[in-house]
C-alpha cells in the first residue's frame, strides 16, 4: 500500500487546557443533553477533584446526573453491561467518561448498548467485540481525560474483557467517536510514576503497531517520519516528567503525542497496523486482570520483534526504528534501546517481572491459547501462520 490514496476522518473536538474539567458542561448545555451518565473509577476522580468540579458544573446547568462508579483498568463487560441498563431504564442522553482510557472505552460499549432495540438483551453488547453486531448508532459521548496514554479519548474504538471466558476483544465503530474530549495537563501530574511510564509505553506502542507492519517504509514517508518523531517526543517528554513530574510543558507535549499515536492520524495509509503485540497483552490481561496494559506491551514488543526479526522479516522498519529512535541498528538494536528505556522508566522487560512470579511453560501455552482466540491481528506472510509468531514471542518473554 502507498500513500497515492487514503482517507481520514476524525470529528473528535479535542481541548487540552489547564483547569478546563468543569468546561464540558458548557459543551453539553450547547447540544441541549439534559441527563447525563457519569462514568469513573475507583479513586482517582475524587481523590484529584474533578469529579466535584464536573457533577458542580453539571448541576449548573440543570444537567441531570446517573453515575456508574468503580470502572476498574482492563474493564470488565459487566460494567459495560450495568451502565446500558441503566441508560436504558432512565432514558439518559449522552455519556461522559471521567478518568483514563478504561472510563472511554467502558463508555463506548454503554454508547452503543443503550440504543439496543427494545428486543435485544443488554448481554448481547458482546456480540458486538465479537464482531458478530453490526453497530448502527450510539449515545454521544462526552469526556474529561485525566490519563493520558490509550488515545481512546479521539478515536473510535474500545477494549473490554471478559473475566469468564478469559477474552479480551476490542470493538470500533464511527459512531463511537468522542464528540468533545477535555485534558487538564496538571490533573496528570499526581499519577504514580509507574502509571505514567506505562501511558508512556502505551502511546509508543500505537505508533510502533503502524510501523512494524511496513516491509517498505519509504512507500508511506510522510505518515513513517510524523510517526517516528512522535515517538522521540514521547521519550523526551517521558524523560522529562521522570525528573520533574510537574512539567506541565512536557507534559502537554506528551498528551498530544499520546493523542496522535492512535487519533488514526498515526495509521494513514498504513494498511491498518498490525497489533499482534497488543493481542499478545489482551491475552496478559485475561489472564491476570492486575496486569497493566502499557506494562504488558513492554514485555511484549521486544519478543514480537524478535521472533520476526530471527525469520528476517520487516528488517528495514526495525533497522530504521533502531538507527532514528536509539543510535542503533538492526532488529537487535531496536530491542536494546527499547529495553534501555524501559529500565530507566523502572518498567518492566520479562513476563516473570510483569507477572511477580516465575512463568513456566504452562503459563506461555496458556497465554498462546488465549492469544489464538482471536489470532487475526496479525498480518503476517503467506505461509506464516499468526501462531508460530506468537508462540516464539511468548517463548521469548
């Protein structure tokens, strides 16, 4: 694929802007909602205070509020499947994520479940991450971000889990877009510095995800070289914050990188990326649901990068990687530099590290089974099944 013909579209209204979290009732109030469903975690909302500056601004405006508390990270369908029958018994009119990642892409399932028809069962928002549920329309959605890391607050897309059935399967659908997203760069700076570096792997990752799906980088320049210096604004910004956490100028850069890793701006003409590694993750999280995303992929990457690299596939795409991100070259020098950065983040770089215990063969096998659910992710050659890349990355953890 080249760059001759694409298309994007995102019609996300994003606003980065300190002290803005009460703002979005403003945005509400204009498209004339008047109720809401407050969508947060466990802690944080309040513990930072946004969560009295959103429901203060919302009762303002005579905003009617239904709240769906407790949304966990890697959030589970039940949660989803709550906050449906919740819009659907009231009738409530739009859907306002409050928190990271997990609060949108929570929102997005909500969104869509709560324009069921009549007939069909909340339950059966499922279908929809099965892909067996065309989604046809959705509630507007309306978002205060207060980590940045999955993109999910400019994009379309959402991951849930099911902590039955060990899946983790994401979904995506142009209704689902975010019609106005508002970051306060300073209500980031109280994160833990484990949960900032894993935004930081995380937003790396989305944009690695588009690039290691190229053969031929030079094909699509303009999207590779705006994706390469994305992720060098990542780890300068990630560098900076780690000594001085209350940057908010490096902390801005970062959200907007983070923003663009997976805004679809990161994946024109791109062929649709890859994201075998993130299926490897899915896999970590249905697992363990402890498992943190970002922390998973870390592992992830240099495994996956690896066990293509070993068969001589994609070599131009990690040498470039290597040479522009790190000063190094080849598959080899890619995963080095990376792990160097990992471990000056205090991150994690092996399963037994993410996991706190050794993992043996059982525990790989489990994760290849796991992955092999849903093993499409992969674009992988002709002849090369997604399994034998997976297996080896998992070996290689």
């Amino acid at each position: 694929m080249s760059i001759q013909a694409f298309e994007w579209y995102n019609p996300t209204k994003l606003v980065v802007k300190h002290d803005s979290a009460h703002e979005i009732a403003d945005y509400l109030s204009a498209d004339k909602v008047k109720s809401v469903l407050l969508v947060f975690g466990q802690t944080s909302a309040k513990k930072i205070g946004v969560y009295d500056q959103v429901v203060n601004a919302l009762k303002a405006k005579n905003i009617t509020i239904y709240e769906l508390p407790g949304v966990r990270a890697n959030p589970e369908i039940k949660t989803v499947v709550e906050g449906i029958n919740l819009c659907r018994k009231y009738a409530i009119e739009a859907v306002l994520p409050m928190g990271g990642g997990s609060t949108y892409d929570t929102a997005k399932g909500i969104s869509v479940g709560a324009l069921f028809p009549a007939e069909v069962k909340s339950e059966q928002i499922w279908e929809c991450y099965e892909g067996t549920r065309p989604v046809t329309k959705a509630l507007p959605i309306y978002g205060v971000l207060t980590i940045s890391a999955t993109g999910s607050e400019m994009n379309n897309g959402g991951v849930v889990q099911d902590d039955e059935q060990k899946k983790k399967f994401s979904f995506g659908s142009v209704h689902c877009f975010p019609k106005v997203s508002i970051v306060d760069p300073k209500l980031q700076a109280h994160l833990p510095w484990f949960q900032q570096a894993n935004g930081f792997v995380d937003a790396f990752m989305h944009i690695s995800e588009y690039l290691t799906n190229m053969e031929e980088p030079e094909d699509v320049e303009t999207t590779y070289a705006l994706n390469l210096s994305l992720q060098k604004s990542i780890i300068k910004a990630g560098d900076k914050l780690q000594k001085n956490t209350e940057d908010h100028v490096a902390r801005a850069n970062f959200i907007w990188a983070a923003t663009c890793a997976l805004n679809q701006l990161s994946g024109v003409a791109m062929n649709g990326g890859d994201w075998a590694v993130h299926c490897m993750e899915h896999a970590m999280g249905a697992l363990d649901a402890k498992i943190s995303h970002g922390a998973g992929l870390g592992v992830a990457f240099p495994a996956f990068v690896r066990a293509n690299g070993e068969r001589g596939l994609r070599l131009k795409t990690y040498d470039r990687m290597a040479r522009e991100l790190f000063g190094k070259q080849g598959w080899q020098g890619l995963i080095e530099g990376f792990q160097a950065q990992l471990k000056k983040w205090g991150h994690p770089t092996t399963l037994d590290e993410l996991f706190g215990r050794k993992m043996g063969d059982e525990d790989r096998k489990q994760l290849l089974d796991i992955f092999m659910l849903r093993p499409g992710c992969y674009h992988y050659p002709t002849g090369m099944l997604p399994e034998d890349i997976a297996r080896d990355s998992f070996k290689y953890m």
